[in-house]
C-alpha cells in the first residue's frame, strides 16, 4: 500500500496534477516521500576493487549498480566509509581518498569534491561518518577532529577536537551538544566526546565500559552507544559487544549486538561474532524488552542494517558467501522487510554494501 501511495504522490509531482473551484484555488501542500534507497559498497582495496553506489528505485524495483560512475565518470576510490543524504544533496566520504564526494540526491550530478586535511592543511585526514544539523554537515576522522562543512558554501568552516578514530555521531535535541564515538582501534581504551558547538569545547567521557565505540545515538536526552568490545591478543576472539547505556557512573549493557540502528524508539540490531550463528532482534526502550525481528534464513554475512525514516521498512544488507564464509571480493545484496519482519524485496548491491542511506523527495499534492 505505501508503494501505490507513493506512487499517486511521484504522480502528482511529475505530471501536475490540479484541480479547480468556484470559490479559491487549493492551497498545495508539500510533502517529503521516501523514493528509494543508496546502498554505498566499500568494495574492497586490498584486491584493487573501488567503491561503488547501488541506487534501488522503489516504484520502479531497480537496483542501479555503480550508479555514481555512470552519472558522473568518477570512482569513488577505495573504501567509501559513509554517506549521507541532507537536504537536496547527497554527501558520501572515502576514507581512502580523504574526499568527500558531494552530488544532487536525485539526479547524482557531482557538484564538488572536498579534500579533508588538518587545520594547517599540509596532511591529508581520513574522514569516517557523517551527522547533519544546524545546516552543517559534520564529518568524523581518524585526524582526532570533526569537520563541519556548510551545506551551502560546500567548505569546511568549523573544526572541534575529538578522541582518537571517531567513528558515529549524535547530537543532543537542542542541537548544542554533538556526541562522538572514538574508537581508538584495537585497544579498548576508546571514549566519547561531548563537544559544545556554541563555544567550539570538548569534554571526554571515559569508563569501564566504553572500549570500542562505534555508533552512538541520543533518545529522549539519554545517550547510547553501539560498542564493539574488546580482542584477544592472541586468540581475537571478540568480548563485551553490545548496544549500551550511558549513565552518570559508567555504561550499562542492554544486549549483545555487532550493528544497530535507532527508529521510533525500537532498537533494530543484530549479533554476528565470528565463528556464531547471527540473530536479529528489536530492543523496545519502552518496555526494556528484546525480541526476534527475523530468523535470518535471507541473511548469508551481514554487512549493516538500516530504517527507512519514512516509511519504517529495514533494510539489511549481506555479503554473499563462499565455502560457507563471507566473501569480501563478490558482489552482494540487501532485503527489504516490513517492520514486522516479513520480506518484501530483494536486490543486488556491489562489492561490501557496508552503509544503507534512504532517498526521498518533496512532492505537492492538493488536499481534499
């Protein structure tokens, strides 16, 4: 049903619709539509493979391989880490490249290249994930800042100290507090950095529990993290996992979890550690409950989950496999599901499909 409304609304836009009274013309009224998803393949650079764009139309249910390319004759280079979609652009960052690749959302057209380089601009820094508010977009790196690139000039204008390979990003609801996620490698000695975007300062948290921080997210003024544990020297084998809670005096696990994602108060994740059957589940934060979403009998490897912030459909993206392991020189693929966790779709993605970005629209229709 969503399909066919959205559908009526492309409609509406494309081949202008109107209607007529006797008394006053109808006040259009526009409305933001999800049209689609972007799936953004690392590829891999290890065997020479670049990145690459997936772009999967949901009325036509046509997935575009190296979408990017075939718009605009540019590689997006080796490992493409993140992307974004903010406003009427689309910004995708490859950690490679120290680029961050800027183009309209819908038609793809390449509207500038940004080079991300320290303050004094005499090194290259590897940028990492993207945030966008306060019409800016914020960008992590491994250069222990975050950029901020305003989405009009599309230049760097703002520069805030963080913790060692910044990875995610939130930012608190009055939009003064952003959040990062510092991993700091391998050595489960990572942090979070509190940085007050009125006065450019940065307060570090730092406890038992935060080791490996990866994502982070701000629900209702309490702040989360997705956290990847800890490595054995020796052996590797992964400990301490999981989607937690950060509290005045420490951080408090709710579940094991590899990759999550945040939607309508529902944390979407699942826990895949090397060498063990993946599950995936729903942590609800009102009733502090997890359960299965699916059994993941369509699921070979995965490589990330996303939420359609419109439509709530979750998309999750896999690795294909050979022998029985993930294949990370093969093209993969993404299911979509209802939030029920009933299949809907199914396409082909590129080579490490690692980061989903939903694609949306405004379109005017006139109201009854």
């Amino acid at each position: 049903m969503k399909k066919v409304i959205l559908s009526a609304l492309l409609a509406t836009t494309f081949f202008g619709f109107t209607s007529c009274s006797d008394n006053e013309d109808p006040i259009p009224e526009p409305s933001i539509v999800s049209t689609g998803v972007f799936v953004l393949n690392e590829g891999n650079s290890y065997s020479g493979i670049n990145g690459s764009l997936t772009s999967y139309d949901y009325v036509g249910n046509t997935a575009t391989q190296n979408a990017y390319k075939a718009v605009n004759g540019t590689e997006l280079g080796g490992t493409p880490n993140d992307a974004i979609v903010y406003g009427n652009k689309l910004y995708i960052c490859s950690s490679d490249e120290s680029m961050v690749f800027v183009a309209n959302n819908l038609s793809l057209k390449e509207e500038k290249k940004i080079e991300t380089r320290n303050a004094a601009g005499d090194t290259k820094v590897m940028p990492r994930e993207f945030l966008a508010a306060n019409g800016k977009v914020y960008v992590s790196t491994y250069g222990n800042e975050v950029l901020a690139i305003d989405t009009l000039s599309l230049s760097v204008t703002g520069r805030y100290a963080c913790g060692a390979n910044a990875e995610g990003m939130a930012i608190s609801a009055d939009g003064k507090t952003l959040y990062v996620a510092n991993s700091d490698g391998y050595t489960a000695q990572g942090s979070i950095s509190a940085i007050n975007l009125t006065d450019g300062t940065t307060t570090t948290i730092s406890n038992s529990g935060i080791k490996n921080p990866t994502r982070i997210f701000v629900v209702n003024g309490q702040v989360y993290f997705l956290d990847m544990g800890a490595y054995d020297p020796i052996t590797y084998v992964q400990s301490g996992e999981g989607l937690y809670r950060l509290t005045d005096t420490g951080s408090v696990k709710l579940a094991e979890a590899s990759e999550v994602k945040y939607f309508a108060g529902k944390f979407y994740m699942y826990h895949a550690r090397y060498g063990e059957t993946a599950t995936y589940s729903v942590y609800d934060l009102s009733t502090g409950k997890e359960s299965t979403f699916i059994d993941g009998t369509d699921i070979a490897a995965p490589a990330t989950i996303g939420i359609d912030p419109i439509l709530g459909c979750v998309v999750i993206t896999s690795y294909s496999t050979a022998n029985g392991y993930a294949d990370y020189s093969a093209d993969g693929y993404a299911v979509i599901y209802d939030a029920a966790g009933i299949k809907q779709k199914q396409f082909k993605t590129g080579v490490g499909p690692t980061t989903i970005v939903f694609n949306s629209a405004k379109v005017t229709h006139i109201a009854n």
